[in-house]
C-alpha cells in the first residue's frame, strides 16, 4: 500500500484511526483506505462506508487507536 494520509478503516474490527503521520500506515487486507480528509466526522465516516459497501452495521464503526508501539 502507498503512503496515504487519511482515514482508514478496519473492516473486521469496524474501527477507523486517523493516520497523519508517516510514523504508522496500516497494512493488511482488513484495512481501507477511505478519504484523504483527516477532519471527517465519525458520521460522514460511517455514512461514507455504508455507500461503499464496507461494513454490515456502519453503527457499530468507532474510533480505534494506535498500536502500543507507534504512541
């Protein structure tokens, strides 16, 4: 995966972070990448996985938090 900037979301765990920082991109198939804008709401984030298909239940996306080792 290039290095984006942006809001990713994990789709098995329904979290998403806010990643501007080259300190921690994620990797992995269960990460999206899904807007380059780091200030979206949780409410445009859920609504913008619902219209792409990404989760079940966008209700239950919240946010996630950075791996012990990158804080």
């Amino acid at each position: 995966m290039e290095m984006q900037f942006g809001i990713y979301l994990n789709t098995k765990g329904k979290e998403v972070l806010r990643v501007n920082s080259p300190y921690w991109i994620p990797k992995g198939d269960e990460w999206v990448y899904l807007t380059p804008d780091v200030n979206m709401t949780l409410v445009k984030i859920r609504e913008l996985a619902r219209e792409r298909g990404l989760v079940d239940k966008p209700s239950e996306i919240a946010w996630g938090d950075f791996p012990r080792d990158v804080r």
